[in-house]
C-alpha cells in the first residue's frame, strides 16, 4: 500500500505529491517548492515520516510543477523522469517562469526518460504509466491499481481540464487523452490533479462539462 501527501506550493498553487511505501521509500512528484518556506515544509516532511528519496518524477514540465526539481535533486541525489517529449519544455520553463514573473534555476542533471511499456516500481508497488498529452506534449499520468489512485498533473480537475494555450498544448489532443487513457479507469479511481481538489474518475464522466 502507498501513501500519498498532498502540498500546495507557489502562486499558482501546484499541487506537489510525495509517495511512499511502507518501508519509508519515496517518490517525489511535480515539485513545486519556490519559496523556502515550501522547500523547509517539503524537506520537514519527508525527515519527519523517516522518509528516503529514492526518485523525482515530472507529470510535465511546466514551471509551476518543476521549481523545485534542482533543488530536491540537490538535497537528495535523485534523478529526474520525464517523458521525452516534454524535454523541450523543461528547457524554455525559465525563460517562460521568467516571462511570469518568477525566475528560478533549472534542473541540469541526468534525466531518465520513461519506458511506456514498463510500470515504475517503487519497492514491491507499481505505478502504471499513462499518455496523456494535450496540455503539453509530453504529459504522463501515474496510476496505482493497488490503491486505486491516478496522479493526473494538469490533464484533468475536478469540473475542468487543462488549458491548451501554452506552445505544444492541443485541446483536442487532451480530450481524447482523458477518454482513452483516465475514463477507461475505474469510477471509483481518486484523480489527483495537478491544481485544486481531489476528485473521481466517476465524477468527471457525469459531472464535468468539458465532457457533456
């Protein structure tokens, strides 16, 4: 069994994720500590549930979701995963970040690319991975069968989706994103987005209007 903790960072209020396991492993996911109070939050909490960081995974590259990522990989020693399609838009976050507002160093470091076909492990439980582009090219879901849990970055919300505006978004592109690779979940699936409250694969089937 996981565990998920949910904290919201930044002026865009991102939701980062940490997922550990019972053994105190640990998954870091979109973070998006700017300030050093979010960053002292994080670190607290990972030090206080005896956690250690074994990985830093991106959803997708946007700047509110990868602030963080030098520095957990500083603190830490991990590497990030990304799909290889969103490497090009880990590379312009600054200049974007920059044009909000918000500079920040980006992460340099190795990146490993995720293997679609393979699940990510973290100890004996396995994240399934899932394409879900639209909002940009290279956005991934992860999903826990076990748990019954979806990891949605900016792909689905509660009543909305994410935008497509931004270069490599595409609206179509998403809405067929979210019916092949997150409708297809069960109802009971626990979305957990990107920004705003958790939801319901089952929720968003009826409720939201993006699908009407």
């Amino acid at each position: 069994m996981l565990t998920i903790r949910q904290f919201t960072f930044n002026p865009l209020d991102e939701n980062t994720y940490v997922i550990s396991d019972r053994k105190g492993a640990c998954m870091i996911v979109d973070p998006g500590c700017y300030f050093g109070n979010e960053r002292r939050e994080l670190i607290d909490y990972v030090r206080s549930e005896g956690l250690v960081p074994k990985s830093l995974l991106n959803t997708h590259c946007h700047p509110d979701h990868v602030f963080g990522n030098k520095f957990i990989a500083d603190e830490y020693g991990v590497i990030l995963h990304i799909h290889p399609n969103e490497k090009p838009v880990l590379d312009v976050a600054p200049a974007m970040a920059a044009a909000w507002g918000f500079p920040f160093a980006n992460y340099s470091g190795e990146i490993s690319y995720f293997n679609m076909n393979e699940p990510l492990w973290l100890g004996d439980d396995p994240l399934e991975l899932r394409f879900t582009p639209g909002h940009s090219p290279g956005s991934v879901s992860f999903y826990s069968e076990r748990d019954g849990w979806v990891i949605a970055g900016d792909a689905l919300f509660r009543d909305s989706i994410g935008r497509t505006d931004l270069p490599g978004g595409d609206h179509q592109t998403l809405l067929q994103s979210i019916r092949s690779n997150l409708f297809t979940l069960p109802d009971d699936t626990v979305v957990y987005p990107g920004h705003g409250p958790a939801t319901t694969i089952g929720y968003e089937k009826a409720n939201n209007p993006y699908f009407m």
